[in-house]
C-alpha cells in the first residue's frame, strides 16, 4: 500500500500558495509541445487489427450463445467500447438476457461449459466476485475476455463515453493523455486509494464541459449550461435547469431570469428543441436518458481554439490549484459543480470517503473518488501539482510528465 511510501503526500502546497498559483497564465510556447503529446496519444490507440480481432470474438461468441439463450445479446462495454480503451487491453462483454428472475450463478456456470466445449482457453467461472463474471482467453485472437450478467447499466454508460468522444476529438486526446501520465505515475488503482480510468475520462469531460468557449455539451439536460453561460455572459450551473418551470421563471439565475425566454430563440443549432433526449432506458428503477445525435453537435466546440498542450496545462491547472476538495463535486450529468452538501457527501460513511467528489453520470450516489482515503488524497493532489508545474516550466515536459514513480520505501523496512 501507499502507506509504506514515506515520501509521498508530504509536499502538498497551502492554500496560501495555491491561490498564489491560480494567477499563473500558462507559458507562452505550450503549443510547441502538441506534436510530442499528439504523437503520444497517437501510440496508445488500438490498432484497427486489434479492434477486428475484438469484434471476430464477440461474432463467435455470439454464436454459441445463441444456441443455448436464442434471445439473449452479447455487447461490448468498458473501455474496450467506449472510445478510451489503450492498446492491448483485455475486453468486457455483458451477456443480456431478458428473462425475469433469472439465477446468474447457474448461467455463468452452464455458459463455461458452453464456452470450454468450443476450445476457449482458461474458462473459469468467479460466481462469487462482486460482479459475477466468467473469464475466458481466445486462442485465435490472443485476447482475454470477461463476461459478466445483465450488467446493462454498464453498457448505457459506455455508450454515453462513446458519445461524447465522437464530439471533439480534443476529448480521446485529453483523456488518453491523462490515463497514460496516471498509469505511469502509480495513481490509477482503485485497490491503492487512488482512481479509476473511468474517473479520469469523467474527469476530462467535466474539463472540457466547463471550458470558455465550451468544448464540450451536456448530453443529460436539455439546454446546454455552457452554452447559456457563453450567451448570457454570467455562470450558469447544469444543476438550476432541473425542468420546465424552473427555466420560464428563472429560478437559480437571480436578477437574469427574464432572459431565459428570449435565450431559447437564440439557441437555433443547441437550443431546446435540439437537445430533446433522443436515447431512454430504463435500467431496474433507473432511468437512464440522454441526447445521443450527437452528429449535431460536431462543431460545438469550433469557436473555442486551444491545442492539446494548452488543455492538459490547464486541466492540471485546475486539480492542482483550482478545484475546492472541500465543498465541489464534479458532475458531467449537469455539465457543472454541485456542492458536497446537496448530496450529503460531506462525511465517511463506512469506507466511502468523500475527499475528492466525481459523480457517476447514472447512479447519481455513487462517487467515483469514494475509494481515496486521507493518504491518497494527499498523494493525488501533489501528483496533480507536480504534472502543473512541469507543464509550466520543465523545458522538455512531455518526457518529464510521464517519467514512472518509483517507490521509497521507508527506512528501515527494506529486507523487512
């Protein structure tokens, strides 16, 4: 664990100091370093041969599926489907079966059978896990699988990644970038109190929602907040456009409720009418709905010109300097901050810690940061400072950022 590390989590700056750094303007030669960052991103994308090999899979597997289970349907979901998953990374496939009540256990179990007879390699079934899943490796295509039950929330969420990825491709960029500094640096394990790749990619679409000009739209409320605070030229969060009412009266925007109407009009491309929910399912009591026409909105983020360099400088900016851990939860759900204290996040309850706050886009009481304890929150936020300060001035940061952390261990412990 991180706590045998003595040297991390020490060098955590003061708020003093933190509010001193806000006033940095980013360097004046950042778009030098595109190149270098883009020709990274540009390695870690899957080949179209890996992304064939993926699909010969799911085809085969489907096939001997549909024997046993003529209904069911087999998608891919995670990263391996959502426009974010790196080369060589093993696939996730939910298994749907629409039938009620149906025993996972026993279907996971008669699925191995089914897949073992068809010579696929390593087929286990893990009935217990947190998730139920079997496990599998091809032969043919080298390529490790795991499936999983019913797991449809999974699959709308991965569709709603793949969604915002196919807006601007300054996001794939971004969040590539991210995914590979925190892999290398040793912040990217849940299982060690820091965050997930999911967190990350949310992490980076929340960015680029709150960008000025906006990069990036909400696809879970009708108008677009960012568009609106663009427009009426003051802030507007995604959490005041809760419905109808709320928008004719102006409730949440004080003195500027009268110009709401008169918005509407102004919005022919991105307005109301456009930004319809286009896509619904429900998911056991959840319903999951967002607009996903997504062709639409293409050149959404045109007016706003920042290259890759600019956007990871100011997107280390802002967690190393700007965001309030205290009080701020990011939500991509309203393209905005909402407060710890409207979803009661102010306190551990159990083994959920709320020190740093990503709320899922569906499952609206989950944080994604809930896994990070009092040390990794400390560990993060130096990371984060670190990546700032050689985006800022290390004279060659795309070789710097990415250099892999190796452990100190405390004194003492070695041959321990």
């Amino acid at each position: 664990a991180y706590r045998s590390d003595d040297s991390r989590g020490y060098h955590v700056l003061s708020q003093r100091m933190r509010y001193r750094r806000r006033e940095l303007r980013c360097r004046h030669n950042i778009g030098g370093f595109t190149p270098s960052l883009l020709a990274i991103y540009e390695s870690l994308i899957p080949s179209e041969e890996e992304k064939a090999k993926q699909r010969h899979l799911l085809q085969s597997l489907e096939k001997l599926v549909i024997k046993e289970w003529p209904n069911a349907r087999l998608y891919l979901y995670g990263s391996c489907a959502n426009s974010f998953g790196v080369s060589n990374s093993d696939i996730d496939i939910c298994l749907a079966i629409d039938e009620n009540d149906i025993n996972k256990s026993e279907v996971l179990l008669k699925l191995a059978d089914v897949l073992q007879s068809d010579n696929l390699q390593n087929v286990q079934a893990l009935t217990r896990a947190r998730v139920p899943i079997v496990k599998l490796m091809d032969p043919l295509t080298g390529l490790s699988c795991d499936i999983c039950i019913n797991n449809i929330l999974a699959v709308v969420n991965t569709k709603l990644l793949r969604d915002y990825a196919k807006i601007d491709v300054r996001l794939r960029q971004l969040a590539f970038i991210v995914k590979h500094w925190a892999k290398k640096r040793g912040v990217n394990d849940t299982y060690q109190g820091t965050l997930s790749s999911y967190a990350y990619v949310l992490m980076c679409i929340h960015f680029l929602q709150l960008r000025s000009p906006a990069i990036l739209p909400c696809l879970q409320v009708r108008l677009v907040p960012s568009m609106l605070s663009q427009l009426l030229g003051f802030s507007v969060s995604g959490s005041d456009v809760d419905d109808d009412d709320d928008i004719e009266a102006g409730i949440g925007y004080g003195n500027h409720g009268g110009l709401i109407e008169d918005l509407l009009c102004m919005l022919p491309t991105y307005g109301e009418e456009e930004m319809e929910v286009t896509y619904v399912v429900k998911v056991d009591d959840l319903e999951c709905a967002f607009f996903d026409q997504v062709e639409k909105l293409r050149d959404f983020g045109a007016e706003n010109r920042e290259n890759i360099a600019e956007l990871l400088w100011a997107f280390f900016s802002y967690w190393a300097y700007h965001h309030d851990y205290a009080n701020d939860v990011i939500s991509v759900r309203t393209g905005g901050i909402i407060s710890k204290q409207s979803k009661d996040w102010t306190r551990r309850v159990g083994n959920d810690r709320h020190l740093i706050c990503i709320e899922d886009p569906f499952e609206v009481t989950h944080d994604l940061g809930r896994v990070v304890d009092k040390y990794t929150i400390k560990i993060l936020r130096e990371e984060f400072e670190r990546a700032a300060e050689i985006m800022q001035y290390d004279p060659n940061p795309c070789v710097k950022l990415f250099e892999p952390y190796v452990r100190v261990p405390r004194a003492g412990m070695i041959g321990e």
